[in-house]
C-alpha cells in the first residue's frame, strides 16, 4: 500500500512559529517527518559584521522571543570575554538570579502551550500563562520592559535591581513552589495526558548522543549534561545546583524534566538573593567603553531554556568579522524524526510541542 503523504505548516498553531512538517503516513502511522525551516531567517550571524559590539543586543533578543534575555547574555558574554571585560560579583549573582526567573518564565510558557496543544487542557494553558505573567512582571520590574530587556552590560546590568526586588522575587518564588504541585495534580490525573506523553516520542540515549540534541530533551533522555553544573559559570559553582534529568526518553519524561527544573529554579533564586554580596552590579556606561579587541576568537556557552547555545565570535577590534551561533532548537528539530517514527499521526504534535521549538531562533 502507498504511503499517504500531507503537508503540515508553514502556518499552523501547533508548530509555535512557521515551520512545515512533511509527513509520510502508513494509516494513521508516521513512517517520516522531514522539516522545514528557513521562512524566519533573518541573517543576524550577518548582521552584525556591520554594526559595533553593543549595538547588537537588540538583535539578539529577538532569536529567542520566549527568553530573550538568555540569548542578550550570551551575546553580551561573548563580547566580554573578546574584549577582557571582568563581570562584577554582584553583577554575576544579578545576571543569575534574572536568568532563572526567565527560565521559570520561558517553562511556564511551554507548561501552557503543551496543555493547548493537547486539546484537553485549557485550565492548564491559562494557568501557565497566568503564572508567567507574574515572572514577567519582576523582570519588568528589573529591567523596564516586559519583553526585549536589553538589560546587559559590559561588565553588569543596565540598571540595578530596585531596591525592593529581593522581597517581590522571594514572594513570588514562594507562589510558585506552591503552584507547581497544583500543575502536576492537574494534568497527571489526566488519563488523555497520560496516554499521550507516556511512551510517546522515545529518543534513547544513544540517539540523544549521536544526534547532538541539548537541554531538557538530552537531560530526559539519561544524559545528565547541564552547562551550569559541568562547565560552571557566574555564582552556580557557589550555590548548591543540581542538575534535573530522567531515563525514560518520552514526552513525559521531557514534562517532568521541565517540572524539576523549574522547582530548582525558584530553589536557586531564593538561595542566590541571600548569598548575593553588596555592591553595584551597573556595567560599564556605553561612553567608556573602548572597544578594541584583545582576544580575537572568544566562544560561549550557556544553559539556556531550550538547552545548551554558543556564540563563536571572531573579533575586528570594534565589531564582529565573524559571530556563529550554534542554537539548541535547530539541534532538537533534527531529532523529530527519530522521535515520530512509528507513532500515531495525533501524537506528532505532542512530540513537537515537548521539543519546546521557537522558529526564530532555528532559523536565526
């Protein structure tokens, strides 16, 4: 019998930005899945060979939508280490503290738009996004705009945190470490979530390997790899971090991975805010900075939400000859195939969706 070949995208709910999905069914049976990419190109690796170092954030932000201050501080600790910029401690633990609250941010996101896609579970959208708006709001609170902070700087911050944020982000933490039981009570009682997460998408922990796949999606495939606790930076070294990770490889164990790090999130900002010494974590102001390059090559990587990210910059003395960014999501996508073999045609976006995709950033 011939296979049954449908297009899925560009424009589609489900694909969280505009992706096509080619799907060769048997049946109801995905027998591939080739993606395709490329409509959110934009050519920011190219970019910014014509603009200075820090007129550049901007464009970062805009890979990542969902954490775009994640792919700011990249950036902007790329160029520090091409121009030998020393960050400040106090800046270190602020960067830190602002980096897991947009991590909680960019997981509630996905919490949210995983129980959407499911079609099962509308209270769960509502309340991850409910929840994110708050995060959100403490990092509005910290940086003044509620979506592309643009709040890195040579060396720190932007602004300092208000002087009231500690007390608003620990109040916070605390809601959220009770909301998280409440999430997890609603969607695992599910028997419609349970049949579609639980051996659903499996990705073993070769394939994990050879595939290169990053974040949550290596992590819950047995690979217990996290940038933060193997290649450790800012005050993570200094503070008691765990690194979160399952066995089973299915779209469950993806979900839970996203659970537990969340908790270790609001674990890590509440322990960062007490351990964080005094002292000014404002970065360089624009006019001092000199931009002359002492390392020529200077590679990053973070932890980021979606998994590991590195920028590889090779420096002019006031720009970048060279910037290459090595993003997890385009990593992830390549897996999809080896995840949907086999599985049922209404289980694909499932898979999808616990990938935790944004098209901008595979794209770039």
């Amino acid at each position: 019998m011939p296979l049954t070949r449908i297009n899925i995208g560009p424009v589609h709910p489900s694909t969280h930005g505009v992706c096509r999905l080619v799907v060769d069914l048997d049946g109801d049976t995905v027998v591939k899945v080739e993606p395709h990419c490329g409509f959110l190109h934009r050519g920011v690796e190219k970019l910014v060979e014509n603009r200075m170092f820090m007129q550049c954030p901007p464009y970062m932000e805009k890979l990542d939508y969902v954490a775009p201050m994640s792919v700011d501080e990249l950036y902007v600790s790329t160029v520090e280490k091409a121009l030998g910029v020393e960050v400040k401690e106090p800046a270190a633990y602020a960067r830190l503290i602002l980096l897991e609250l947009q991590r909680l941010a960019s997981h509630l996101f996905w919490f949210g738009a995983t129980c959407n896609d499911l079609g099962q579970m509308f209270t769960g959208f509502m309340w991850g996004f409910r929840d994110r708006d708050i995060v959100l709001k403490l990092l509005e609170e910290a940086t003044g705009q509620r979506m592309f902070y643009v709040n890195m700087r040579l060396g720190g911050l932007v602004r300092e945190l208000p002087p009231d944020f500690a007390e608003h982000a620990l109040s916070t933490m605390e809601y959220l470490e009770k909301r998280i039981p409440a999430y997890r009570n609603l969607v695992e009682k599910n028997p419609i979530f349970n049949e579609r997460m639980k051996g659903v998408g499996k990705l073993s922990r070769s394939d994990a390997i050879d595939l290169g796949v990053a974040g949550p999606v290596l992590r819950a495939s047995g690979v217990p790899y996290d940038v933060r606790k193997d290649v450790p930076y800012y005050a993570y070294s200094a503070l008691n971090f765990r690194a979160k990770s399952a066995s089973e490889g299915d779209n469950f164990a993806r979900y839970m991975v996203r659970m537990m790090e969340m908790q270790e999130s609001i674990r890590l900002v509440k322990e960062a805010l007490r351990k964080m010494p005094e002292g000014s974590a404002m970065g360089m102001p624009i006019k001092l900075i000199i931009p002359k390059a002492k390392n020529r090559i200077a590679m990053v990587s973070r932890e980021n939400p979606r998994g590991e990210e590195m920028m590889y910059l090779v420096a002019d003395p006031e720009k970048a000859y060279r910037l290459s960014i090595r993003a997890p999501t385009f990593i992830n996508l390549a897996a999809l195939n080896r995840m949907a073999e086999g599985c049922r045609m209404a289980d694909l976006f499932a898979i999808f969706s616990t990938l935790d995709l944004v098209m901008a950033d595979v794209d770039r």
